[in-house]
C-alpha cells in the first residue's frame, strides 16, 4: 500500500479565506481522489484528479469553490476557497491501489 | 447508481465475543465491496474487499467479511472483539467498471467494552 500524507493536518481558518491542503504519496500513481467528511457524517467524494487532465467534480461541487491541481504523479492539492463555517469538515485524499482506495490521514478544518 | 447501507449506527458489544457489522448495498453490476476502519483523529484504513471469488474474505486485524449475493449483503465478522476494535466503521461499494468512485455507508460506531 501507498504511504500519503498530508499538510496541514489541522487549521482554524477566518470565514472569507482559502486554504490548501497538499496530499503527497510515496509511489507514482494515476488516480487520486479528495473527500469532505462533515462532523459525524460519511465520506462524500468531492472531485477525482488524473495527472494531466482537469479533475472531474462530483454534483455539488464546483471547481471555484474547491480547485484541484494535480502537476505529477506523486502530488496533488485541493484549495478550499472562500470558506464559512459549512466547510468545516475534515479532507481526505485517497489514491487508487490494486483494486481498493488508500487514504491519507486527514486535513481537519474549522472555519469561524 | 450505487449506494450502501449501513442499518446500525451503533454495535456495542463485550471483549471476547463475536463482532457483527452489518452492510447491505446496491449496485446496477457486480460490486467491488470494501471495509474500512477509521480511529479517533485518523484516516481511513484499508481492512478488506470483495473483488471476486470465494465469498469469504479475510482481512486485517482478524476481521472477515462474507459476500452474499442473494441478500446483497456483505457483513464485517471477527470471531473475538478486542477493547482496541473500538472505532469507527465504513462500508463501501463501487461497481465492477472503469469508474473507480466509492460509495461509502454512514459508518457504524463500535465499542467493545472490557
């Protein structure tokens, strides 16, 4: 399995501000994808990002609000732009294994 | 459309004996089924899946989960629950295609008590 991390692992953050969360993996890999789980609540997929190609968003999510680069294989963000308190929630990017999803440990954002 | 369900939001049960999770789900193809676990202040960790094959599958931990058709089910077992099984846990889904996106459950809460 892929070791990601993931910058910051935590933030407070001012309503009205963006904020980007890096995702690094140890190994080259195709697909990576960034999840929202709101307190107490599931895994929502928020955009799935190839190298190379715009990322493709989920319905309910618009590139303004979360862009997504993806410059390699081994790299991606997701910026969360200009936050109110509903972006609370934490962020996951996973990357596609074998088969199964490897996730990251999670950015955990507070937006006041 | 895909989706999954997991019915209890919590299992609450005594170190030692047996831990069920359930999952029922619902796929226009063949699923690709998975479980993952999630402790406080931690990501998501890989525990099994169902690709193909025997319905039973093993994972980490001494979990196991067994893939039933019929019933569109695909329940998370472990013979004897440890106090550290206390977590989170997600059931997820995708079909059996080229569109690799998972479909998680709402999560179900267990506690294994001492």
């Amino acid at each position: 399995s892929a070791v990601i991390s993931q910058k910051p692992s935590r933030d407070i953050c001012q309503r009205g501000t963006s904020l980007t969360i890096q995702c690094q993996v140890d190994s080259q890999v195709t697909m990576m994808f960034w999840y929202r789980q709101q307190p107490g609540q599931s895994l929502t997929l928020i955009a799935t990002a190839n190298q190379g190609s715009e990322a493709t968003y989920e319905s309910g999510f618009v590139i303004d609000k979360f862009p997504i680069s993806r410059p390699n294989l081994t790299f991606s963000t997701l910026t969360v732009s200009n936050m109110s308190p509903e972006d609370s929630s934490i962020y996951l990017c996973s990357v596609l294994g074998r088969s199964e999803q490897f996730f990251g440990p999670g950015t955990r954002l507070t937006v006041l | 459309a895909q989706s999954v369900a997991q019915p209890e939001d919590q299992v609450n049960v005594a170190e030692g004996n047996p831990l069920t999770v359930k999952c029922t789900y619902s796929v226009s193809g063949n699923p690709y089924l998975f479980w993952y676990v999630q402790y406080p202040n931690r990501g998501l960790q890989f525990l099994l899946k169902y690709i193909t094959g025997d319905n039973l599958v093993k994972g980490s931990y001494g979990f196991e989960a067994e893939f039933n058709k019929s019933q569109t089910s695909f329940h998370l077992k472990k013979p004897s629950a440890l106090v550290s099984d206390s977590a989170l846990y997600f059931c997820a889904v995708r079909e059996n295609s080229n569109d690799y996106k998972l479909s998680f459950g709402a999560g179900t809460t267990v506690t294994v008590r001492a």
